[in-house]
C-alpha cells in the first residue's frame, strides 16, 4: 500500500474543468468549445465528473486543485467533490462566477477547508459587470456573495478583474471596491483571446498602449490600497516588461509538463493549459504519467516563435501565451497573438 502511494505522480497544480455548461456568457470567456457555431454543450454530469476526479486523484498527488469550468456550483454535490479532494491531501481552491453560491456552500466550503474562493467582479457598476458576463443581476448576485465569503475568513476571497476595453474606465473604483470588500490579493487578467472571446474581440481588445496603460493603473492602485496582484495570463515581456509594474506578479509559462499547471476535464481530457484547446490524451484511456510523458517528448512545445529567435527574454517569456496562439492560428509555433494588435 504505502509502495503504490509512493509511486503517485506529484502535480503541483491540476485545473480540474467540473463542467464545460455555464449559466453566464461572458463576451471574453476563453473556453475553446464556445465561440462561432460551436455550441452544443452537455448538461452538467455529477456522476462522471466524481469517476473522473477519483480516477485522476487515484493516479496523483495534486499540490493544488483548483475546480473550475464552465461553471463548478452548477453540479449537485460540489461539496463532496471538494471533500475527495481534500481527503488526499490537495490545497483546493473553486473558482466560480458567484451567481449561483449560496450561504449554505460558503459554510460547508469554509467546514471543508477551500483555499481559496475566486470570483470574478468586472467593474463596481452592475450595469458594465451585466454587459460582459449577458447575464442581468449578475453582478448583484456576484458582489453579494464575495462579500459574504469575505466576511466569512479575512483573505478568503480573491476577486478577479478581467482587463478590456469594456471595463478600461472603471478600474480605479473597481479595485477600490475589492478594498472596500477587505480584500489585498487579487487576480487581475488581461483579456486573452480564445472562445468567445474572438467573437467580441473588437469590443474587447485593448491596444498596446491602452493595455501598458491600464496595468499602469493597476499598479499605482495596488501601491496606494496595499495590495498583491497577482496577473495570471503570461504576456509577452516586449509587451509588458514586469520591472515597469512593481506591485504585480506577473506568471510565467513554462513549457515543462512535469511541473506546469495541467487542465483535465470532467471526461478525462487532458490539456497543456486551460486556455490551450488541444486534448493530450485522456485518462480512460492511458496513464497520466504516459500521456506526460509523451506529450512533453513529442516536440510540440519545443518550437521557438520567428519573431523571438535570438531574443534573451526567452527562457523566461516563452513568445506568451501560445495556447491562445493554438486557439486563434491552430498552433503552438506563432507568438501570442496579442502582439497582432495595433500599437
Ligand atoms: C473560465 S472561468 C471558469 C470558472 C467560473 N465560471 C468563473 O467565471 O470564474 C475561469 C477564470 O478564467 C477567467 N477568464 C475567462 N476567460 C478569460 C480570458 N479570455 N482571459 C483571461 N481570463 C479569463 C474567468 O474570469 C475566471 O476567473
Ligand atoms: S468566464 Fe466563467 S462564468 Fe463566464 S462564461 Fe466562462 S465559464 Fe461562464
Ligand atoms: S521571447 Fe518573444 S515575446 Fe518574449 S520578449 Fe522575446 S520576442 Fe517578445
């Protein structure tokens, strides 16, 4: 027994995709499946989504377990998924829209020890948060259980802003609403094309400018509220070179699959990344450790982008997000398509 426990993969961190349905649709959501034409999304499946997590959960030893979707509280018995996860010793966080998390969730999520609850907030007026995630009173819904999960355990919420043109205006008041919430560590996100995304990209997309701009902003809020932000899509460093933005940690993406966040989802489908579309393999049908393996030895990430032959900020920059390259161009070669934005 404790001989098959030592032979368990060690992850540091799984995104584990619950379900792809969501009872939001948000004009940049990356998820692959969403998008033109592209629609046809199964129910949320209780049954396979626990077989799948216990068979994964069978196989490693996950750091950090972050439940995410479509939309995780769309799923009955969320909670026992959360206890499975706890049980084998992983850190597990829910990243949900909020809409749907009762008072009931947060005090059992609280009894089972959640890391962390992260919940998208895109502005502090209901109006702009409305027009981007096309839900009316979802904003009302959202902000009214971040605060309760705030008020729940100091530092237990982590709000997200997602940056865009739809919300370029309000991200001052906006992140003095998550201090005003008691807040200090937040996620904020450029928008990365993907999903839904490349069909509202237009109203979405930020220029060059605009977006070193905004992070600017960011910044010098963080610095007077006393904040840790956290930015978790990497981005090109010719764009958004860190040393200009003190006050956040900006995430690199590394290549090697033994220690990068993996996705997997509800099926059993394993990913590069939850941005990334393209299925490595499928844990019904061969190990996990083989699907690593092969996938990390079959070259596909090895390629170096035209545009960053030579450059000296590879080894840390990796040409940005190419799963959104994957997304956008149908592979992981081209730099992130972010740099084909106008200046
Ligand atoms: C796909 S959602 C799934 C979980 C849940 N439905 C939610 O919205 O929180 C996971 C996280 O990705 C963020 N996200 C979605 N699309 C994005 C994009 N195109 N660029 C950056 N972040 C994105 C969401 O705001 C959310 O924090
Ligand atoms: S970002 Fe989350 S809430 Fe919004 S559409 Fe995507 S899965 Fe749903
Ligand atoms: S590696 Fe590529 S994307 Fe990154 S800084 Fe260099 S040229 Fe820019």
């Amino acid at each position: 027994m404790l001989f098959a426990h030592r032979k368990k993969l060690e992850l540091g961190v799984v995104v584990f995709e619950l379900t792809d349905a969501c009872n939001q649709a948000c004009k940049f959501c990356y998820n692959h499946f969403k998008g033109e034409g592209v629609c046809t999304v199964e129910a949320p499946n209780y049954r396979l989504a626990r077989r799948t997590l216990k068979r994964l959960l069978g196989e490693a030893r996950i750091g950090s377990l972050s439940l995410s979707g479509g939309e995780p509280m769309l799923l009955p018995h969320i909670h026992d998924l959360v206890l499975r996860g706890r049980m084998a010793g992983s850190n597990v966080n829910v990243l949900t829209n909020g809409t749907l998390l009762t008072d009931d969730d947060i005090a059992i999520f609280n009894d089972l020890g959640v890391g962390t609850l992260q919940i998208p907030m895109l502005a502090d007026s209901a109006e702009v948060h409305d027009s981007i995630t096309q839900l009316p009173g979802s904003w009302l819904r959202a902000t009214t259980a971040a605060r309760k999960v705030a008020q729940t355990k100091a530092g237990w919420l982590t709000p997200v802003l997602i940056l865009s043109r739809l919300n370029y205006g309000s991200i001052e008041s906006t992140m003095r609403m998550y201090a005003e919430m008691g807040c200090s560590y937040i996620m904020v996100n450029r928008f990365n094309i993907g999903g839904l995304g490349k069909v509202y990209a237009e109203e979405l997309t930020l220029t060059h400018d605009e977006l070193r701009s905004a992070f600017r902003r960011v910044d010098a809020m963080a610095a007077e509220l006393g904040m840790t932000i956290h930015s978790g899509v990497c981005t090109p460093m010719c764009l958004l070179d860190p040393k200009e933005y003190p006050h956040i940690m900006f995430t690199n993406c590394s290549t090697d699959l033994s220690s990068r966040p993996l996705t997997i989802n509800y099926r059993g489908d394993v990913r590069f990344c939850n941005h990334s579309p393209r299925v490595l393999g499928n844990i019904y049908n061969e190990s996990l450790r083989s699907i690593i393996e092969r996938s990390a030895s079959d070259g596909y990430f090895d390629s170096v982008p035209d545009s960053c032959v030579g450059c000296k900020l590879w080894q840390r920059c990796r040409g940005g997000c190419r799963a959104a390259s994957e997304q956008m161009y149908g592979t992981f070669d081209r730099i992130d398509p972010v740099m084909s934005t106008t200046n």
